[in-house]
C-alpha cells in the first residue's frame, strides 16, 4: 500500500519512542501539561458540566481513567469525552498555525484515559501523543483553508488525530492503523455555525471527536473495517469538506518534520485568531504610551480565516461568546492590557469595553492573508484622539514556536489557570506539574489530579 492514507497509517503505527527526537519529546510534555492545565480550569463551565453529567450517567461507576470533570474514575470513552470538552472550554489550549488546528484537546484526553486503562508506561503515552499529533495536523493541512471556512478543523481532523493516538497505545499495525483512520474519519463533524448564535458546540466537537476517534481504534482493535482512503478517496473527506485538499501534504515529511515542534501556546484566554492583533496593539500602546480613552478607532489588519470566525460576533451575549470578538479582545487589551480569563468575566457588562467594541473593526490586509495559516501576522493600525494615525505589527505572537513560552512560563500559566475560580488547591497544581515532567519514567501512567485508583 503507497497512497498516502496508507504511508500515514504505516509511520504511525511503526513510531517508537527510540525515533523521536528529545527536543519533541520534550515539547510533548509541554503541550500535555498546558491541555491538562486547561482541563482543569475548563471543567467547571456550564457547557463542560452538562457534558460532564452525560458522562457520568452514561458511563460506568468507577473505572482506571481519570475523569476530571466529575472528578472521579471512569471508562476511558466517557473520561475522554469530558476532558476533551473541559480541555477546549477556556480558549487556553495549543494551536498549529498551518493546520488551524487545536491537537492537544482531541490528542491528550483520549490517549490519557486510554494509557490509564490499560496500565501503559509514559514513554508509550508519549509517542502515541506524537503520532495523534504529527496525524491530525497532516489533515488539517491536507483539507486547507475552505474547509476551514465551514469547518472547525479541530472536530473534524480531531477524530483522526485521536483515533491515532488510541490507536498507537492498543499496538494497532499497519492495517488496523489505516482502518482506525477510516472509521474515524467517517464521524469527522464540527461546523462553525454555533458561532452566530453563542452556542456550545464547541465543546461538543472536541468530545466526540475524542470519543470517536477512541471508538474508531478499539473496533479497529476488533478487526472492524474502515474505508482505506476516507481522506483522499472520491467520497472522503476531502471529495465533501474541502476545494483544494493536496494528498501530499498527509506525508510532508513524515519522520523528519516534526509538527509537534511548530505548536504554539495560547497567551490570551481568546481564539487564537485575536492574539496577533491583540500583541500587535498592546506594543502600539507601550511605545507610544497611549491609554484606552487616547484611541478613536483601530483597524485589525487581518487574514480572510479571522474575519469567517470572528465576523459573525458582533455583539457577544456570552463570555465564551466575547472570546470570539475581535472588538472585546482589543478593548481588553486597551483597558488592562491583558485578555486573561477573569478579564473576560468582568468584560461582558463593562459598558467602556462595549463602547471600544464598536470602535473596532477588522479589514482584510493582503500581506496578512497571503502569509497565512503558515504565518499568523499581527497588524493594527490606530487613530487617536490628538489626530496621530499610528502602525504596529508582530512577527510571531507570543506563544509561537519563535516566541514560545518556556517552562518556568508554562509552569505560571498552570498556576493561573488551575486558580481560576478556585478550579484545583495549589498543591493538586504543585503536584500535576511534578507528575508531567517525569512522566517519561512512570512505568505505568496513573491519575494526574485525583487520588491514585484503588488497586483491582
């Protein structure tokens, strides 16, 4: 088998944790402690907690996998569906820029749970995490920019990247790789509609496709077939959810480019379409020492993805909602400069962030838009009162892989998010970071958070 579906399932099945270099393996421990920190913070909200209480009432009562919603011991198919809504409740988790792709949230909470199930050791954790993620960007990036425009690319190529993932801890070969990715990405769903009207859906299109992709490899496991080439094929992905899907981009690289490495961290608690932007204007407002009341207008200068995500929020009713507003993120970043989780609080009835909201508007910048999704350009461009048009723009946001955040940073951005609204003590946060950075020497992954399961 050579077809590139086939070329993916053989690298991720044959990945051994002896292939992969240090410097991955190492970010992989970052980007497992970042989405397990989002969780964290994530699982009180009210649409992570309905989804919390189907699992529960669904799921068994007890079991190895950690389910931190409900803080207590499930399957692994319930633990990964609620951790996977709780993971990308709080606009905290990684994103890949080319892929416009959010793996930690589909990646971690299914392989997590599954490792815990089945008692596997951390360096099998580790792998399995970084073929899920070397899978799922692939196909973000095989399915490209229009399928983005409908498409919420973390539900849809989230399902392959899990069902890899999955797949790699119960020791699938070759085939019952490729059958795993077929079945997946037969569930693949996630549309971006929600947006218009503030919905929760956002949570429900990383909790299936982590329960999807985790059901596609355990029937794959069974010997249950799927569709040999559900990407490329005439009927597969790309043939109904893109216009300009390449099948070479499923094999760039494979075993030499290491997607894991091009991953960036969230700093504001936003979507990742607001963060240049919302750099570019904080360093436009510490060079010329502006404040938020000296600013009559600012221009986002931005790609076409930013304004098909952002556009339809115009005035946000909800504080997920306002995350997706270009205008509540500047008017944060003007009045405090930070856009932090408790920021977005308090922003929903702040009349002057309101008012700065509509003092915002975002215009299609053609260098912008032609460097992206390879390239997340921020430039703003602002009149102030005293008549000044001033400029500003950023390179790389903070977070990108040239400006990313090192450990004594990730470790601070735990601190902040397991302290929101009192989500975990200090030591239960203490504790998870010492546990993440040796996980390559546990034997057997056990519970990050919750008391070690009673022994069978």
């Amino acid at each position: 088998m050579s077809f590139p579906s086939a070329q993916l399932a053989r690298f991720t099945a044959g990945l051994r944790f002896s292939n992969i270099p240090d410097a991955v393996l190492r970010r992989t421990e970052d980007l497992m402690l970042d989405c397990l920190a989002s969780e964290v913070a994530g699982a009180g909200a009210r649409p992570v907690q309905a989804i919390g209480r189907f699992c529960e009432s669904m799921g068994p009562a007890q079991g190895r996998s950690e389910d931190l919603v409900n803080r207590r011991g499930t399957s692994p198919l319930f633990a990964a569906m609620a951790n996977a809504a709780a993971a990308h409740m709080v606009e905290q988790d990684d994103v890949h820029n080319g892929s416009v792709f959010h793996p930690a949230a589909v990646v971690f909470p299914p392989a997590i749970a599954m490792a815990q199930s089945l008692g596997r050791s951390g360096t099998e954790l580790l792998t399995a995490c970084v073929a899920g993620y070397e899978a799922g960007i692939r196909v973000g990036e095989f399915l490209g920019r229009p399928h983005y425009r409908i498409f919420h690319t973390t539900g849809t190529a989230g399902a392959i990247a899990a069902g890899v993932a999955v797949g790699h801890l119960l020791r699938l070969d070759e085939a019952a790789m490729l059958n795993a990715i077929g079945s997946a990405g037969t569930q693949a769903a996630g549309l971006w509609e929600f947006l218009r009207d503030g919905a929760d859906s956002k949570q429900l299109h990383t909790a299936k496709a982590a329960a999807n992709g985790l059901t596609a490899a355990c029937l794959a496991a069974e010997g249950f077939t799927g569709a040999r080439q559900i990407l490329e094929g005439p009927q597969g992905m790309a043939a109904g959810m893109s216009q300009d899907a390449d099948p070479a981009r499923l094999v760039d690289g494979l075993g030499t480019r290491w997607t894991v490495l091009e991953t960036s961290f969230k700093f504001h608690a936003s979507c990742r379409h607001t963060h240049p932007a919302a750099d570019a204007l904080l360093l436009l407002m510490q060079t010329h020492d502006l404040r938020m009341a000296d600013i009559i207008h600012v221009e986002a200068l931005v790609h076409q993805g930013a304004i098909d995500v952002l556009g339809p929020v115009t005035h946000p009713r909800t504080v997920h909602q306002s995350k997706f507003s270009m205008g509540t993120v500047l008017g944060l970043i003007a009045q405090r400069g930070q856009a932090g989780l408790a920021d977005f609080d308090e922003a929903l009835d702040d009349t002057a962030i309101a008012d700065f909201r509509e003092r915002v508007h975002m215009v299609l910048d053609p260098e912008v838009d032609q460097a992206y999704p390879q390239r997340w350009l921020g430039k703003v461009r602002v009149q102030t009162r005293d008549g000044r048009q001033l400029d500003a723009r950023v390179d790389e946001p903070r977070g990108d892989p040239g400006n990313t955040l090192s450990r004594p940073e990730i470790e601070d951005k735990v601190l902040r998010l397991g302290g929101y609204r009192a989500a975990a003590t200090r030591a239960e946060l203490d504790a998870l970071i010492a546990r993440v950075w040796r996980i390559a020497d546990e034997p057997a992954v056990g519970n990050f958070i919750l008391p070690a399961p009673a022994a069978a």
